[in-house]
C-alpha cells in the first residue's frame, strides 16, 4: 500500500490503495517481474540467509571460546564453517547486492524496469531455490552423519576431498549443485545488469553523467560473465567425477588437485572483488550526499573501478602460494596483487578528499561508510603483507587469513551494506530507520567487529590454522578466542537492534518523503516507495547531478561539466 | 508540466500542479513462469541427491514453464495497462496520436517463410552437387567419387577405401549421400532464409561469400579433429567452391522470395526483421527504452 507523497492534489506518483487478500499479496509478490520487488526479494532472502549464517559463526565461535570444547562435535563443527562459508558468499554477499542493483539502477538511469524483467524473476527464483536446496542437506539426503549431509568440505571444496572416496553420500553434491544454480541466476542478472544499463538510460544521460553506481556495477557484471564460468565448469566436472566416475580431480588416477584450486580461484578472488566492488558503488553515493559535496575525481573514480575489475582477473593464484609455484608464478602473482592496491588506492583518496572541507553530517549511513574506510584501508594492509609470498608461506592457511578477509567481507563489505540500507531503506519502505537504533546498531557492531576480528590476527600470528575444531590451553591461543567471542556477542545484540528497527520503522517509523537526505540522483525524484512505474515521464538529465540543477536553477552542474 | 516540474512539484509540496492529465503505460504483466522454470531445473538437479521422479516432477514443471513463458511473449508480449499522470503537451499529443509502448504489437509482418527457406536449400543443394561433380569428374574422371565421399560420413569403413572404389556406383552410397545432402542443404537454406531477412545489408555478400567461408574453415577445423583420414581426402579449394555455389544460390533465392535487398525491406526495425512483431514506426528514442 503506497501512500500519497504530497499534499494537495499531488498524488500522482502513487497508485490507489486497496486492502488485499494476504492470498493476492503472496501470489504479486511470486509472479512479479517489476525491478523493485525483485530487488526487495533479493534482499529479503539475503537478510534470512545472514541471520542463518550469522548464527552458524556463533556456533563455531562458542566451540573455539575455550580451549578443548566440545560444545558441537567435529562433523558439525565443518559443516558450519562449509555452511557458513558458502551462505556468506553465495547467498548473503551475492543476492543483496544484486537486490540493491536490481532496484536501484532502472531508478538511476531513469528506466522503468530492466532490460528483461522475466529473466530477471527468473534469475532471483533460481539462485533463491538454489540456497534452499543447499539447505535442505541439513534434513535430506542419506543421513550420512546420522544428522543430516549437510557439506562439510570448506567453502572452496578443495579437491581430493571432496572426491566420493573421503566424502561419501550426497553433501559435497549439495554443494555443487546449490551453489552451480545460484551461479546461474548471478549470470543472468548481470546480462540484465548491463543490457539495462547499455541501453535504457535516459535522455540525456551519457555514460559520463552516470552515476557512479550503476558504473560500478556495471564493471561487477563483466565480471560476473568472466569469473561464474570457471566455477560452473569446475563444478560440472566435480560433478562428473562423483557421479559418473571421471578423474578430473582424482590424483590416484591422474587427475588433478590443483586443477580444482586454480578453476575455484579465478572465480574466487574476482568474487571478492565482484562483492567489494558494489560496496564502493554505496559508498560513491552514501559519501557525497552526507559531505554536501559532489564525488571528489569521477573519471578517476570509473577508471580505478575498471582497472581494479581488470586487474582481479589476474591474481587468483596469490591463494596457492603454499602449493609451490616457482619464481615466477611467485613473482608475478606477487606484483599483481601488489598493483591492484594502486586503483584501490586512488579510491580510497577521492573518498577522503570528498570528505575533505565537506559539511559533514553524521547520520548512520554515513557513519557506517567512514567506519568502511577505516577497517578497508586496514584489510587492504593485511592484503598487502599477505600477498608477499614469503609471508604467505608463514601465514596461509592461519587465523591471521580468516581476520584478513572478515576485514574486507565484514568490515568493508557488510558495512556498506549496512550503510546503504540505512540510506535506501526510505526509499524503499517510505519510511525512515530510527537513527537512535541505527547508532545502537553501529557502535555495538563496531565494538563487536574489532574484538572479534581484530584479535583474531595474533593467534594467527601465533599459528592457529583456520577451521581448527579445538585446541590444547597450552597454546597460548585461549584468551585471544575468548575475546573473539564475546565479540561476537556484541555482534549479535547489534544485528537483533538492526531487526527490530526494521520492523518497528518499517510499521511506525517516519514518514521519509520522496527526498530525506537532500540527494541528488533520480531516485529521489519519485515518491517513496516509488510507483511501479517508477517515473511518470522520462527524465531528462543535464548533468551528473540532476537533483542538484533542479533544486538549484542559479548553479547548476551542467554549466560545469 | 514536464518532468522537472513534475519533480518540483513532489520535492515541494503545495506547489504541484492541481490540474492533471492522465495517459495510459504498458508494462511486462506478472507472470508465474520464471518462478516454475526455477523450481522446476532445481528439481532436476535435487533429483541427484533424492530420487529420480523429483527429477522428473522438475523436468515435467520446467517444460511448461517453458511453454508458459514462451507464450506469455510470443506472438504478443503480455502487459498490464498502468494510467499515469502526464503533461499537458503529452497528454496532447496522446490524444493526437494513441500511446504506444515500444513493445505494442501495431504491425504484423512476417519476415521470414519456411517455405522460401526450403526452396533455398534445395536450389542451392543442386548447386553445389554440380560443382562436386565437376570436381570428381575433373579429378578421378567419375561421376561418383564426391558423392562416394560424402556417403563415407555413414559408412565408416569407405573412409580409407582406395580412388578406385569411391570412384564406382553403389547404390546405397548414392542413397545416403542423398539423405545427407538434401538434409544438410535444406537445414542450412532454413537458417539462410531466417538469417538474411535480419541481417539484410549485402546480403548476397553474407551468403555468398562470408557464410560459406566462415562455415569451410569450420568444417576444416573440425574433420581434422572427427576423421583426420577423411580430412586428408578432402580437396578443400573444391569444398570451398561448392560452399559459395550454394550460397549464391541460395541467397539469390532467398532475396527473390523475400526481397532482403530492397530499400523498403531495409528500411524496417530490426525487430520486424527478425520475426518479431512490433512497431514499424517505432522512433530513435522510443527504440532505445
């Protein structure tokens, strides 16, 4: 039901209401193929998945906060990492920014729907049924453990074990197939992705008055198409290996193991950066609105993104170090991984000089952004030292790696999209989040991120090997884990705010009106939640800001640009 | 009011416009087919982990959400008609000129005939079968060598026979050369006549030239790989000669029936050569959203 957004006889941009059968809400909701609701599916899906995931790393938290714990057993204890592992990437980090692209870029580009709206139900339905099926080996299957198959092999399934010799019955199947069918709705909604954004903007729109983060995305979904193969290849051949006898990873008959890592981390590290990458597209956003400033170096801004999207594809094996490459397999992967920081580099500069003499508002979408700057600029530290090889050889495989990538998966990526549901939340409910909650939220969170994860680095430093079951006291290890997960209390107790201020917002909040933070793009030019046809006459844009020129006639950007 | 008015008028309530106009918008209607072919090709797939007929139960539901999608597009995209508020010099100009979305289906022209496609296979199929011929009676002074050659695809063991028993009748290889032949030819004058309506400009070029080149250093590639012994028996100038015969042949046919080169033919969208049913006059700017 969407209310009318202005006074008077302006209610042009919202449909009438009619109190609806719960029936016809469900069956609009399963047969949409308008941008939002897909985006809001998305992102609904995701939220369940983080909370399922979010309680999987409590579990795994609580077995390794003292030493020789036996809270789980050990079978359960890998099937939550797998499980974890997996959910975040593939049906957390994926799906919500998908959802974010999918509802925000037709606003954006002022289009009113995607390029091809049936693909792009089909994608989100395809890539959601895919989780479910994943999760159903917790009840299905053959019962392997006597509780269910759910996969226990890490989230990169290394090869020999996932072979059907050290993984009997079905849980690495479930992997495989869960996983290759979210692979496919991904791949789709990137040729949506980029159909809609190659062909639907608006007049006046050149791909140089784009904003940013339809940009962005636009490079994740190259992305998508290059890095989805592989792992959809590797998978099919896994899958002909289990179920029809071939060898392609089978090392006792000829196969390859590191076959399996190389096809796993040429989709592995762009998926970093296929994550990351929307986060920064929030942040072009969330940063300028809230520093009353525009985007400190655009053009830079979209060459770094384009450099840092050509630049992953070609660091995967900076994961192998430990396989023994050789010199020069070293060397390059080495100076690859080294020279992606430059774009990232020139990033993180323009957002500071964004920021520089803004008049800077501290609402919470922008706090979650500058915290993202702080804890990226550290993650990317921890990359740097990492992607030595001789540094690599001493800490690949620790904790010190898991606190690396929480960094960047946590605290840049989770951050961000904390922030940019802080910030498009009015938009899409019409209603504001409390930022009384909002700062619960972050200062818990924060408090929580950095016992978790910042302590996390020194038993890796210390040499606790990731996805350890336990540990004897007399490593030294007790009191940092024990840190860790009392963060992770925290964490938990700011996720829970997070929710109740959904709800509560989202049935008493206030009122958000078509622009609550006097932004600039086109989606603030419609009402909130915006109509299903999002704009009643095709905008027509003058500059990079056309918010910004309407509400300011005497100064427009267009005269600059 | 345009649409900066319009947006002054949500930005600043109490100074939109109180007098409206209204025109109508059509949008993709909801369907449930995306939502069955995903539960039906993961069914397919649990079926691995669970039990055939789940596999089954999926490929039965992914067929007709198949079905179901294709006829909620063709032969007309399903849409829901929205009302929306427009301008006074848009609701003017509807009223002049009924909306149209890019996507109404105004004007209904086929393009493309299955039977012109056919015709094309075949005259083009005769055209090549002289030229192989000629080359057999030029080179082995028989009018059976190309032929015998061809029926060797069906007949593994003519693969290696020598000149002199592919240069002799045999019924059955001039039977399955002829089943092979006819099908290959037809399948192909079927892709030439839905090909060269879409892509009309030097057509005879396309289908002369290009097409047939493109599709010999295929078949190189690909018999060297299939049947090197076969691929050393190839003369592939001689293949490469008969290819473009057909082609001529067939995209000269193709333009007869369907008159790809004309300037009115051309002059269509894309979309109404493809097949698709669509707006002929559709504008620049309407043809981009």
């Amino acid at each position: 039901m969407m209310p009318p957004q202005t006074a008077g006889a302006m209610t042009f941009d919202s449909p009438p209401s009619h109190p609806k059968l719960w029936l016809d809400a469900v069956n609009e909701w399963f047969t949409t193929v308008d941008h939002k609701r897909i985006g809001m599916l998305y992102i609904g899906y995701a939220l369940v998945f983080l909370l399922i995931a979010g309680l999987e790393a409590a579990v795994m938290r609580i077995q390794l906060a003292v030493p020789n714990n036996h809270f789980v057993s050990p079978q359960v204890f890998n099937r939550m990492f797998t499980m974890h592992g997996t959910t975040m990437v593939f049906f957390v980090g994926m799906p919500i920014l998908f959802g974010f692209g999918n509802y925000l870029i037709p606003l954006m580009i002022g289009a009113r729907d995607m390029a091809f709206p049936r693909l792009n139900a089909f994608s989100f339905w395809i890539s959601a049924f895919g989780g479910l099926l994943l999760y159903f080996s917790f009840i299905g299957g053959d019962g392997l453990y006597g509780a269910g198959t759910a996969p226990d092999v890490g989230w990169f399934a290394y090869a020999p074990l996932t072979a059907k010799l050290f993984s009997p019955g079905h849980s690495t199947d479930y992997w495989i197939l869960g996983v290759f069918l979210s692979g496919i709705g991904s791949v789709g909604t990137a040729l949506n992705i980029v159909t809609t954004i190659v062909c639907m903007r608006c007049k006046g729109m050149t791909m140089a008055r784009m904003p940013l983060l339809p940009w962005l995305y636009l490079v994740t979904s190259a992305m998508v198409f290059i890095a989805i193969g592989p792992l959809t290849a590797a998978q099919m051949m896994l899958g002909f290996d289990r179920f029809l006898g071939a060898h392609f990873f089978d090392v006792q008959a000829g196969g390859s193991a590191v076959l399996w890592m190389h096809f796993f981390w040429i989709f592995g590290h762009p998926e970093v950066y296929i994550l990351v990458l929307p986060a920064f597209a929030f942040a072009n956003e969330i940063i300028p609105v809230f520093s009353r400033k525009p985007i400190f170096g655009y053009s830079a801004m979209v060459g770094a993104t384009v450099l840092i999207g050509f630049i992953s594809l070609g660091v995967w094996a900076h994961h192998m170090f430990t396989v023994g490459l050789g010199p020069a397999g070293n060397t390059f992967f080495t100076l690859a991984t080294m020279i992606i920081s430059v774009p990232t580099g020139i990033k993180i500069f323009n957002w500071l000089a964004t920021l520089w003499g803004g008049k800077i508002r501290f609402a919470t979408p922008m706090i979650f952004s500058i915290a993202f700057l702080f804890q990226f600029l550290i993650a990317g530290l921890t990359g740097i030292m990492l992607s030595a090889a001789p540094f690599d050889w001493q800490l690949g495989n620790s904790y010190f790696v898991v606190a690396h990538f929480h960094f960047v998966l946590v605290g840049a990526i989770l951050y961000m999209i904390f922030a940019a549901f802080y910030y498009w939340f009015p938009k899409m409910s019409g209603k504001m989040l409390s930022e009384t909650l909002g700062k619960w939220h972050f200062w818990l969170f924060t408090i929580g991120f950095h016992l978790t994860f910042d302590f996390m680095h020194i038993p890796g430093l210390m040499g606790m090997p990731r996805r350890i079951y336990t540990y004897e006291a007399d490593r030294g290890w007790a009191v940092w884990n024990m840190i860790e997960s009392i963060g992770m209390i925290f964490q938990a107790a700011a996720i829970l705010i997070f929710v109740w201020n959904v709800v509560r917002s989202y049935r008493h909040g206030e009122e958000a009106g078509p622009d609550p933070w006097d932004a600039w793009t086109l989606e603030w030019s419609t009402a909130s939640p915006p109509p299903h046809y999002n704009f009643a006459e095709e905008p027509v844009v003058h500059s990079r800001r056309p918010l910004w020129d309407l509400k300011h006639p005497q100064a427009p950007d267009s005269d600059y640009e | 009011m345009d649409w900066e008015g319009k947006v002054n008028a949500v930005q600043e309530p109490g100074k939109g416009m109180h007098a409206e106009h209204t025109a109508s918008l059509h949008l993709p209607a909801p369907t449930v087919w995306p939502m069955v072919l995903g539960l039906g090709i993961t069914l397919i797939a649990a079926g691995l982990v669970t039990n055939e007929t789940i596999s089954v139960l999926g490929l039965v539901l992914s067929s007709m959400a198949a079905v179901g999608w294709f006829r909620n597009v063709l032969p007309r995209e399903k849409q829901e008609q929205i009302t929306v508020p427009v301008s006074a010099e848009a609701a003017a100009q509807a009223s002049a000129q009924p909306f149209r979305s890019p996507h109404t289906p105004v004007l209904v022209r086929p393009a493309y005939s299955f039977v012109s496609g056919i015709e094309a296979g075949l005259a083009g199929g005769a055209a090549m079968a002289i030229i192989a011929i000629v080359f057999s009676w030029i080179k082995f002074h028989s009018l059976w060598y190309g032929i015998n050659l061809l029926a060797a695809g069906s007949f593994i063991g003519w693969t290696d026979a020598p000149d002199s028993f592919l240069s002799q009748f045999h019924p059955q290889g001039l039977l399955a050369a002829l089943a092979i032949h006819a099908l290959v030819s037809v399948l192909v004058g079927l892709l030439y006549g839905a090909m060269l309506p879409i892509f009309p400009r030097k057509s005879l070029l396309t289908a002369g030239l290009i097409a047939p080149l493109l599709w010999s250093a295929l078949a190189c590639s690909m018999m060297k790989v299939v049947s090197p012994i076969l691929s050393e028996r190839m003369n592939w100038w001689w293949f490469v000669l008969s290819q473009v015969a057909y082609g001529l042949v067939a995209g000269a046919v193709i333009n007869l029936r369907v008159k790809v080169r004309s300037a009115e033919f051309q002059a269509l969208p894309f979309a109404t050569r493809a097949g698709l049913h669509t707006d002929a006059k559709i504008g620049k700017d309407e043809g981009r959203r």
